[in-house]
C-alpha cells in the first residue's frame, strides 16, 4: 500500500476514533489514545515491525469500548473493542487480513486477560498501552481513576502496603495500585525498547512515593 495512503487511511481512524471518545474520562481519553499511538510509532520503528499500519490502526482503536472496573462487563471492553475496530475497518476499506490482524492485537492487549500476543504487533501495542501506566502520566492516571471511584487516596495504617500478610487493596485505596500491578509492569514488557522505557518511568514512580512518605 502506498505511504501516502497508509497515511491517510490511519488520518480517517484517528477522526474517528476522537469523535468517538469525546467526554471519555481522562484515563481513557484520546489523548491516551494518542499517547499509545506514539509509543507504538516509537517501539515499532525501533523493533522493525515489519506491519506499522497494523500497529498504529491497534492503537488507535484498542479502547473504543471501556467498562468501567467495577462492572461485570470489564473483561469484554477488549474484546468489544476489537469487534467495533473491526467494522469502523471494513466501512474504510481495509483488505480483510489487515483487520484480521488489528482486530487480534486489540483482543489480546488487555493486562486483565494475561494473555501473550503470537505477533511482534500484539506484543508492541500491549507495551505501548502499559508505558502509559507508568511513569509522570501513570500517577496522573492513576490518581484520576481513583478520585472517579471516590477512593481514599492511602490506608492510613499502612500506606505502603508494608505490613506482614496485608495484600493490597487497590479498590479501596488508590497507592495499594502501585504495589498491586503498577510497580510490577516493567516485567511483562516484551520488546527491549519498552524494557528500556518502562525501567526509565519506574524509577521515576518510586521517587515519587519516595516523596510521598515524607510528606504524609
């Protein structure tokens, strides 16, 4: 496919995909969307995947469909997304083994389904999408999610989740996320450019609970 139609096609996704999530929570916004998208643009350049526009229409459309966490319905939102990414495709034309491909990127990215992606695109997008876990935009994120469900921000007892036998209790208290996954996701990174990037913005996270302690 030529790059000027590559382009143009993945400029039609992008459209479509803000008009979509407008007055989506900020967790889940477009321009998480888009922070995905240039993560994958970045990782994938550097990895040579060899379909970039298999990638990048993934990370466009992998959260068209986002239940929130309580709901008994937050394990479809992956594949729900996939079945919508699947259509929004079909009306723009996209040869059918193209949308075969980003339809199972989107399915298999999900950190809930513990699932590891057959393709180098799959692993990609699910490195993309857990770097903007992490890091500055992580605790933002994460602080955000948290004050949507009116959760306390730390267990007063045991902020830091430090106490023998306590395991943390993430939808109670939002810094129990941090020793529940968050600080933990640079292992389940796949390709050796995330690797790099994730250890980068842990560090930075554990500075920053660093800074917490002292303050409270």
């Amino acid at each position: 496919m030529p790059s000027k139609k590559k382009k143009k096609m993945l400029e039609e996704l992008k459209k479509e995909a803000e008009k979509m999530l407008e007055g989506r929570d900020p967790g889940h916004d477009f321009e998480h969307i888009m922070r995905v998208y240039r993560n994958a643009e970045l990782i994938g350049k550097r990895e040579r995947v060899a379909d970039m526009d298999v990638l990048l229409a993934s990370a466009l459309l992998h959260d068209l469909v986002v239940y929130p966490k309580g709901s008994s319905k937050r394990s479809k939102s992956s594949d729900d997304s996939a079945d919508l990414a699947e259509k929004i495709l079909k009306r723009h034309g996209w040869p059918e083994d193209k949308i075969e491909k980003v339809s199972y990127c989107i399915r298999t990215h999900s950190y809930s389904k513990g699932i590891v992606p057959a393709s180098l695109e799959g692993k990609v997008l699910q490195d993309a999408d857990r770097l903007d876990a992490l890091g500055a935009i992580g605790i933002a994120r994460t602080f955000s999610v948290g004050g949507s469900e009116n959760r306390k921000f730390y267990n007063p007892d045991d902020p830091f989740c430090r106490q023998k036998g306590r395991e943390p209790q993430d939808r109670m208290w939002t810094l129990d996320h941090f020793a529940a996954k968050l600080l933990k996701l640079h292992r389940t990174m796949h390709t050796r450019t995330a690797k790099k990037m994730a250890k980068k913005r842990i560090r930075f996270m554990k500075e920053f609970l660093r800074q917490m302690e002292k303050e409270i």
